[in-house]
C-alpha cells in the first residue's frame, strides 16, 4: 500500500524552499508514496510549484476550526507519517491525538518527547551542515539508518521548481525586449526582517553600475516594502527597467523570476526561489553564525553567493542593523560576478 507522508514546515518561503529535499528525497525512497506540505497560506505556490509534493494542506485553515475539527481534518488526511521539520507544539499534540502512526521530531523540543514516538538527534544550532542537510536528517528513523548526510550537490539536485501559472504577456514582452548580451537581472533589496541587508546605497550603485554595463535592471518586493522605498526608486528611475514592486503575487513572481536571467539578494525567500527555479542567483552573507552561507546559501544549479572573507563578524552581533561585514561587499565585485552570467532562456 502507498504511503502517505506530511511534512509540516509552517515558517518562511526560504525555509519552505531547503525542505522540498525531504520531498523530493521521500519519492526517490518510497516509489509511488503521496507527499503532502503543511504550511502557511502565503508559501502555498511554492508548494504547487514542486513537482515532489502531491498537495498543499492549510496551516491558516486548520487553526481557524475548532480543537475536534482540527483533529478530524488531520485524520482525513490519511498520512501515516509527519515530518515536524519545523517544531510546532499544537501540531505536535494534533498529529497524536489525530492518530498519525508515526510522528517524527527532533529530541531537543520537550514536547516531541509527548507526542513523537520517533526522536532525532539533531541540533541546528551548532552544525556545520547546510539547513537543506539538517532537515533531511529527519528521516533518519524511515530508513533505519544511521548514513552520512547526503552530499550538498546530490541534495542540490533535490531543490526544484516550476512555475504552476503563465507569465502576463506584456511582462513576457518586457523580458524579450533585451538586446544580444544583456541580461535581466532582478534586484530584491529588502529581507523583512529575515537577513542581513546589504543597503540601499549599495542597491543602487550596483543599479547604475548595471544599467552603464547595458543590463536591464528590475526591482522587486511587497507593496509594503514598494513604499517604503519610494524615494529610493524615484532616485533610480532612469537605471531601472521597471519598477515590480507590490505587482505579483507568489505564483506570478516565480513565473517571472523563471523568465529572468538571475536574482541579486540578501538570503531571503526570493534568493532560494531564483536558486531552486534554475536561474542565476546571487546571495550576499555576511560571515556571522549561523547567517553564513555554509547554512542558508541557495541551492540550484546556478546559485552562487559572495560573503566577506572574515572568520566570524562578532562586531556586527550587537549592532545587525549596521552589520558592516556584508556592507564591504563592494557594488564592483557584484557586478564583475553578474558580468560572469550567461544568459538564460526562459524557464530553463
């Protein structure tokens, strides 16, 4: 009989994006199995946009039902097993009283000792592991197996998406414009709060470094964030191609980042989604545990990142906001490494 897998990842895009491993992992080891995401609302396209899992099931839309209810949707699921790759001590407790046979967390939670019957050993905290690695030793008790982690390439391979919705027209034809040699390159500045940032001055200079090159530069971000770099934008307007700030919604931004040459981020959710789509993605880091790309660098096959060669920037721990080390990342050595990009063809 197939199984039926659940993996709550109830947190950020990025985080979303290095555990589609799991799913993809789970399909090369149970043939046929049904791989379901448990997640927030707002990364529901991540998870339609991966071909390794099979439906996405609603954090949001079960907490709004009542505790029996809650129960009962769980059931109907039909899952045998949950991953908690990330802890959550509500559906902990739900997956227990919903029956789920098996119910994987990591030891270092008190209340996986009450409701998982499968413990793992495994602190995130102080591993030389990249996240994508460490969540993939949750399935450790599957396979009765006490392995090596998998090799970051093999589990690279694992990072995967496709856009589930067509591009509008007209923003296909704003991409086809560039002429032989340029590259679209999208620039995301801000992190909400779930990255260092490398700046606003930085941003634009590298803009204008990128439109003198004869790149076509494109911005993106929340309509939130879209005011609150309003003067920034209208400063740069003359080295910008357009302006996509609060313009797509998660599907149509992976359609359009599919149909872009690359991303220039901090190490957000947008920077992991160029990553796993197949496109050029540049992760600025700064060196300081655990923000370091041996952690959070984005996987794909054109993913790369640049991060201030110092050991550890301990100075920046009690001052983030004015991290100094990824600010000595200069705008010239971005743009000599995007210089380095080949173009991309659409969705490849």
């Amino acid at each position: 009989m197939s199984r039926t897998f659940l993996i709550s990842r109830t947190d950020a895009i990025g985080d979303v994006v290095l555990t589609l491993p799991v799913a993809g992992r789970l399909k090369q080891l149970f043939p046929g199995c049904q791989v379901l995401l448990l997640g927030r609302n707002y990364t529901r396209a991540v998870a339609e946009a991966c071909p390794w899992v099979d439906d996405f099931v609603s954090f949001d839309e079960l907490q709004q039902l009542p505790p029996n209810q809650q129960i009962a949707a769980l059931r109907a699921l039909g899952a045998d097993t949950i991953l908690h790759v990330f802890p959550n001590k509500d559906l902990a407790r739900l997956a227990l009283l919903a029956g789920i046979k098996v119910r994987i967390g990591t030891r270092n939670r008190w209340f996986h000792w009450l409701s998982c019957n499968r413990l793992v050993k495994l602190s995130r905290r102080h591993s030389p592991l990249h996240e994508s690695q460490l969540n993939l030793a949750l399935l450790a008790p599957l396979t009765d197996s006490a392995a090596a982690p998998l090799p970051l390439p093999e589990v690279a391979a694992l990072v995967k998406l496709t856009p589930a919705v067509p591009l509008r027209p007209e923003l296909q034809a704003l991409l086809a414009a560039r002429q032989p040699g340029q590259l679209n390159v999208v620039l995301h500045p801000r992190s909400r709060g779930s990255a260092r940032e490398w700046g606003l001055p930085h941003f634009g200079q590298l803009a204008r470094l990128l439109h003198k090159a004869g790149h076509r530069v494109f911005v993106t971000g929340t309509a939130a964030e879209g005011e609150e770099l309003r003067d920034w934008l209208t400063e740069h307007q003359p080295y910008l191609t357009a302006d996509l700030t609060g313009q797509l919604d998660l599907p149509e931004f992976l359609a359009f980042l599919a149909a872009a040459d690359g991303l220039v981020a901090g190490s957000t959710g947008p920077l992991h989604l160029a990553a796993a789509l197949g496109r050029h993605a540049l992760g600025l880091y700064p060196p300081i545990r655990p923000m370091h790309p041996g952690r959070w660098a984005p996987l794909g096959p054109h993913a790369e990142y640049l991060v201030f060669d110092r050991p550890d920037c301990q100075d920046c721990r009690a001052q983030p906001a004015a991290c100094t080390c990824i600010k000595a990342l200069e705008p010239a050595l971005v743009l000599a490494r995007v210089q380095q990009w080949q173009p991309l063809a659409s969705g490849g």
